[in-house]
C-alpha cells in the first residue's frame, strides 16, 4: 500500500477568502490521510507573492520546505512542502481532535 500521497490545488473561492475556509479544507484532508493511514503529505504552490498566504497556512498546519518530489523539476515559480503524519491523537490539532471543523459558521 502507498503511504505518501501528494495534494493538488485547493483554493476557496474568493468570496470566502479570511474566513478560515482554507484552513478547515488543510485540517479536514490531513484528516482524511490520517484516517487512512497515510505517512506523508507533500504539496507544490507558487512562490510568488500572490501565494504568501497559501504558504502562510501550510507552515502554520506543519508543512516544512522540501525538496521537489515525484515528477516534479525544480522551478523559481514553485515551492514544495511536505508533512510528516501520524494516526496517534496526541498529535493532532485541537481543530482535527474536534468532531466538526467550524471555520465562522461553514461546516
């Protein structure tokens, strides 16, 4: 069985940019990998400033710099991070302890 997969684009609509949206996606799909045991998550995103909060948002959910990975070429347009997982709950969030993820009233 693969235990690392990697994350394509997810990006809330702008209408429900600030609202903590994407954070619940992060904290809902490391969820998922957990609950199937994956080992890893890795991820491209842009390194221009446009994608700053995006980068913003993966380190604080964990995320470290990383090499390129898979098929991936190394690029000045791109950053690569990846996370280490663990199924024990002592080291999930108190939002990925939380039975329903709440980001200002969206479930």
């Amino acid at each position: 069985m693969t235990t690392t997969r990697r994350s394509s684009r997810c990006t809330p609509r702008e209408q429900h940019a600030g609202r903590g949206v994407g954070r619940a996606m992060v904290t809902h799909l490391l969820g998922i990998a957990r609950e199937r045991g994956l080992a890893r998550v890795s991820l491209e995103t842009g390194s221009m400033s446009a994608f700053a909060p995006a980068r913003t948002l993966y380190t604080s959910a964990g995320f470290t710099a990383c090499p390129p990975f898979a098929d991936y070429a190394p690029s000045p347009n791109s950053t690569f991070m990846t996370l280490a997982l663990t199924a024990t709950p002592a080291n999930r969030t108190a939002a990925e302890r939380s039975p329903t993820v709440r980001a200002n009233g969206v479930e």
